[in-house]
C-alpha cells in the first residue's frame, strides 16, 4: 500500500426530506448566492423548498450554470458576487453547478485572472464557503474539492482541486432521482463507474480494502442500474445509486493507491470539441484504455474479470478481452453508445486531440506513460 | 436506507515513516500534553522519534494511561493540564490511550465532575484538540469521537461520544506492528472484526455499499489474521490490518443503517468485573448474541454466512450455526479463546451482570429487545 493523507471534513446530510434542515446549516448572517443550472429545480418542486427554507436569510440568485461550466458565464457571478459581497455560495444542482460553483468561490476573493487556476499559475489560498443540495448524482462533486471548468474561446476544459473548495456541507435526498430524465441517470451510472475504475485497474499495491471497496461501488452500480432506469424504481435504489456516486469519489478508495485519470482526460477532449455528455465520452474511451494498455494494467485486469463479472477460464488475454466486452455491454445496458461513430465523430477529430496532446506535452498513465501516440491508438479502437 | 448525517474531519497520515511529518501537524504555540500508556513506546523506538519531533515545541509527558483507561489515573492529568494551561494533546499508543486523551480533552475545560460526562448527565461542549500517533491498531479510536472509561471504585465502565473529540490529526505507521505481542495483534483482529459485525448483521435496510465494505473489512480481516500472526509478516499486512481497524469504526460503514452494540455493552461488565482484555470479551460474547438473537437478525445472518463464509447449502438454522462456528474458529485461529470457562468465570459472574442491566434498566440491541434476561441467555450458552 502506497503512504496516503486522507481528509475529508464534508458534512453529508443524506436522505429522505433532508431538505427541511437547510436553514439551520446555512449561516445566519451575511450574503448568500444561490446558484443553480437550466431552471429545472423550477419544474420539480426543489426551488420552492429552497425557497422556503431561505425565509429570514440574505440571498441573492445566479441562474443559468449550463452542464460543462463555462468560465465566462461564471465570470459573470464572480463580477455580481464582488458586487454584493457574497460570503457563502448555496450550490443547487448536478456536479456542474457544483463544479461551477467551487470555481466561483475560488475566483471571488482573487484579483488576477481566476482561469490561471485551471491552469496551474495560481494556487487557491482562500475560498468562499459553499453548501451543496445535489440534484443529480454522477460526479461526486459534492464530497471532494475538485472540479472541471470548460472555456468556450478556446475550446478548453481543465480541472482543479483545492481542500479549500470542498463543500461544508451537502444535503443528499434520494427523492430528487425521481424527477430526472434517463439519460442523466445513465450518465450518472457510467460517470460513477468509470470513477471507480480509474482508481482501481492501474498495478497492484496489496491494498485490500481498497480493492474491496471499490468492488463494492462497481458491484452496486451493476445491480441498481436495471432497478433504477426501470419504470418505476424504489426510494432505496435511488439511495444506493446517490451513495455510490459521492463514495466514489470522496477519496476513500482512491488512498493508497495508483490512480490513472487518462480516461477522463481523452474524455474531456471530446467534450470540449464535440459537446458530448462526459458521462459518454468516458464510456467511449475506457474500453479503449483497458485494451491498449493491458500489459501494465494485467493483474488488476484479471481481478477485475475475476471479482466483478465472475470470469475464471480462458487464457489471460481472454479473460481481459471478456471484461471488457461485459463492461462494454453493461453501459450500453444502460442506453449509452460507446462508440465514436455513435456521435458522429471520426478520424479528424482524433488527430486533433492527439496533436493537442503532443503539443501540450502530455503524458497520462498510472505509470506516466500514455503520450499522444498511445492517446491516438487508444481513439483509433473506438471508432 | 436510513436517513444519516456523516462527518469525519480527521486527517489521516498514513504509511511507513510518517511520523516524520509530525512536527508540521502541531500548534506551533502553546502548551502540549503529551500522553502515553505503559512505557512501551520507550522500548521500541516511537518515544525517542517523537521527542525528535517534538524539538522547538513546549510540553510535558503525562505516562501510565492503562489498558481499559482508569477515571482516576485520568482525572491526575486533568489536574496537571488545568495548572499547566495545557492546549494541546498528543497522545502516543493505542485504543486506551486515545480514549483517555479524549477523556482528558473533554474533562480539561469544565469545572463539574467530568465522570458526569460518562453518566450523560454533562454535553461536551468544548474540548482541547488531539492529535495521535496510533501504535496498535484496533479500536478505531484515531478516527472518531468515541471513548471508553472504567471506574475502579466503582468497577464500572462506560462510553462517551462527541465530535469534539475527533482527533484533529492521526498518524498511523504500520511499521509499529512489528514489535507488538501477538497477543495485542490479536485482540486488534478480534475487535476490529466484531465493530464490522456490530453494524453489519442486524436486520436489512438495503443499504447495498454498506453492507459490501462491511463484507470488505471482515473479508480482509479474514485473509491477513494469518499472514499478520506469523513469524515475519510484510509491511502491507501491517498495512491492511491497521486500515481495516480504522476504517471499521470511522463511521462510514455504519451511516444509514441499524446498529447493534450490545456485545459491546455485555462484554464492558465482563472486563470492569474480571479484567478480561475488551477484544477477548467480544469474542465470548459475540457468538452467544449471534445464536440468541437470530430470528431478528436472521436475513442478514444468512447474508453473513453467504457472503463470508460461502455457506448456501442446509436450512436457515442450519447455515446460521455453521457461520457462528466459522466465527469461532476465526477467532480461536488468532490464539484467542472464545468461552467464559476459558477465564474462570462462571455463573456467579452471569448473575451479578444481569441484575446490573436489571437494576440499570438497561435495554439494549438493534430492536432494543434486549433485556437483562436475554444478556443471561447469550451468557448462559457461552460458559
């Protein structure tokens, strides 16, 4: 097991109706900015208890956070927040509110431009505090302090991570499931599970709870993704779901261990150029990944065939191959195409991103070494 | 799933030589109390690395915190932290001595009688900070509020629990393992195993990730009892043994379901009356609560036997008694004997115990059905 620093200070405030103790998380006194996304918590009742658990406090709104959070609409609340003095920022919303939100806390108290944080010229040494009420369960947003900001001039989407930015607290009501479309719940299935892999098929370390933990997420997903895309799933299948997506990603199982983000990295290229769904553009890119770079992922590849989809015959690469046909199989499941044709992308598209790659200078990988080539090969098999 | 809040800021240092970052983890002012058990930090080399790291920084050493911390050995420190305007602690050793660190932390502020504070009759609302250097791992104290006290004029042993006595650090190195007596490594397998179970097999609230890490610490307890109690074991056994024992109590596998400490309870009278070690009254106790308690626990019993044990085939009670004898023999596998006989306690001792739970009025178990006559039951069938 690798030496870890785990901290996680996040009050998680998870189940039925837990809404109604909003008020008294929230501080009493000083500015607050509501944020929130599309205007969809209008439609589904969860802006009228927000709404109502805010009488007595100071608020002010910003609406119109839109799904891969664009700094420059977000510029526009760090501007009114400045304005207003906000000290406390209540995020409404699915991991991009979220994520929005986090960068908006950054920037309030900086001067310099906030994008340098994106890009690693600026170190966050203060934040403004925000609370959470998750609407969709995907990124895991709500328990961690990272998050993924697009740039719609430059076509860019970076992430960032701070302790400063984690949540104080997040209310998690299962019940919000209920209003969502499938197609976000399927995201948030394949979001969730490719999470997990990232910090569990690198190389072995002999970390055992870790590894166990991790099979446990996967194998939950597994079980309540039928339940939950069904037509009429149970408050306790949405429960699994939500917890899975903030478990997934609080750090627990990723301490410890080699961790290897290159899918969500190749996915956000395809975002940022094409606009698809992040959810989507991981479950397109880790098959690839798990293909290509077997030979350094092999044991936990075979643990992985073995512990999560039962696979024991057949020779290594067999049973590698196998897994990844089921794991293809398990998205698809879930009404998510997989392939880069599916979303009309082809081979242009790939040599922009590995060029971009190349020119960035690059390397990915639990070992740091998937350069741009690889990066090209891994694309090339999703086609 | 039930609803459930979790918090747990503690940070986590963990790994080989990590108490090398000690001196960046403590106030740079004020006044420490340092505080330790038996002395046998001074044999093994973790006092002398910490007095290294304790350079530059102002404290005392407050020594002789026991096994099962004693009220009146505590309440001496209180006394010399109260003339020494002590603001810091720092303890040094395992389960014992957090408890009482926390004790000290809890009593350091108040004026009334803190035992009031084991009585529920005192909130905690104030304690001085800790930070630990974990030496045996076991009772899961580094990372939670909870603390176990015993009185010797009373002989009376009770628990208090409050988020302000979270350590505000913890540094766990595996390498202390290697010079612990196999009877303390023991101990910490055994209790570690029955705080899983203590959450774990109670009645089913289809919380489906916390019933998986549940099955992921006691399966990994499973594996590396023999690996951790042979002639030379490796760092990550250490490692996982000591990970498993934190993760177990830290909270996060028993949010949102019931729980059942009544072995817990029943085993306290066992050690406050005889001295027995708190693990080794855990391992008397558990199997006889088990058996007694299995119509109301029994779809998880079944889980149990499944899940752990691989046990499908026979009647319900049948599986049920099986998975109770691989329970037994886990824990006589670690050296540890299992029946009250084993200690020279017999009836007597059943009797006083449950006219202390009568007089007491104590109810205790999942369903709180579990009077003075079912402890008498659950004893009886251990002798």
């Amino acid at each position: 097991m690798n030496n870890f620093i785990y901290q996680n200070p996040v009050k998680i405030v998870f189940g039925k109706d837990q809404i109604n103790s909003l008020g008294s998380l929230l501080p009493k006194n000083g500015k607050i900015m509501v944020t929130y996304g599309g205007g969809s918590i209008k439609q589904n009742g969860i802006y009228d208890s927000i709404v109502k658990a805010l009488d007595g406090f100071s608020y002010i709104e910003f609406g119109g956070i839109e799904p891969n959070p664009k700094y420059e609409t977000l510029m526009k609340a760090v501007q009114i927040g400045k304005q207003e003095n906000v000290d406390f920022l209540l995020a409404i919303g699915g991991g991009s509110v979220l994520d929005g939100t986090k960068f908006i806390a950054a920037a309030l108290p900086i001067d310099n431009d906030p994008w340098d944080i994106l890009l690693g010229k600026t170190t966050v040494n203060t934040a403004i505090p925000i609370g959470t009420v998750l609407t969709l369960p995907a990124t895991g947003s709500e328990m961690n302090g990272g998050a993924v900001i697009s740039r719609i001039s430059t076509k860019e989407k970076y992430a960032f991570i701070s302790p400063l930015v984690m949540p104080q607290f997040s209310i998690l009501d299962p019940q919000v499931c209920s209003s969502l479309p499938h197609k976000q719940i399927a995201n948030g299935i394949v979001d969730t599970y490719v999470h997990v892999v990232e910090q569990y098929i690198t190389y072995p370390v002999n970390a055992m709870v870790q590894d166990y933990f991790a099979e446990s997420i996967l194998k939950t997903l597994i079980e309540v993704a039928p339940k939950v895309l069904s037509e009429n799933p149970a408050y306790d299948d949405f429960a699994n779901f939500m917890w899975s997506a903030t478990i997934a990603l609080n750090g627990i199982i990723g301490s410890g261990v080699p961790q290897d983000w290159a899918t969500h990295d190749i996915g956000h290229e395809l975002t940022a150029l094409h606009g698809i769904d992040h959810a989507r553009t991981l479950a397109i890119v880790l098959p690839g990944l798990l293909s290509v770079m077997r030979s350094t992922k092999r044991e936990k590849l075979e643990q992985y065939a073995y512990r999560i989809w039962g696979i024991s015959a057949g020779t290594s690469d067999e049973r590698i191959d196998e897994a990844i046909a089921k794991t293809i199989a398990f998205f698809e499941s879930t009404g998510i195409k997989t392939r880069l044709n599916d979303y009309g992308v082809n081979g242009t598209t790939i040599s922009v991103i590995a060029s971009r790659f190349k020119s960035r200078g690059t390397i990915l990988g639990e070992n740091q070494d998937i350069n741009y080539e690889t990066v090209e090969k891994i694309l090339n098999i999703r086609l």
